[in-house]
C-alpha cells in the first residue's frame, strides 16, 4: 500500500484589492479561478456601474499555498493595488 504524500493542505487568505479603471475589462477575477485553480469567494466589493473610477474587492482566496500565493503575484503583476493581505 502506498500513501500519496503530494495531497497539498488547502491554506486561505483574505485580500482587499484595489482594481484601477484602466483594468475594468480585464477579467481578473476569472483568471484566478482559471489560471491559477483557486476558489475565489467575493465577500464585499464596490464598482460603479458606470467604472468612472477605481473599485474594491474584499476577497477569500482558497487553494495550496502555491496555487495562492501564484494567484496574489498574478494580482500584483496585472497592477491590482493589494490593500490588505491576511
């Protein structure tokens, strides 16, 4: 009988993200799911309807510690500020 050691401990982090306009139709949120296979729970956000400025996500990011940690670079190198990291 073997044992399968590669089982990963699923880790979450909160962060607030501060989306620029100039990113409104970039699908960020979806490339996290997509690309980096986290759970992506929105737990309160602010965008206007009409995008005249910058909006918030307070997000649940939820995977192995690679998978989230590669998703909080994605958020970084796309220039999404990162205003609360837990």
């Amino acid at each position: 009988m073997t044992t399968d050691t590669s089982i990963a401990k699923h880790v979450m982090k909160t962060v607030r993200i501060q989306v620029p306009k100039s990113l409104h139709e970039v699908p960020i949120i979806s490339n996290l799911i997509t690309e980096h296979n986290v759970i992506v729970n929105i737990r309160g956000a602010i965008l206007d309807q009409k995008a005249t400025g910058g909006g918030w996500f307070d997000l649940l990011l939820t995977g192995d510690s690679v998978q989230v940690e590669g998703a909080v670079s994605y958020l970084k190198k796309v220039g999404v500020e990162i205003w609360n990291e837990e």
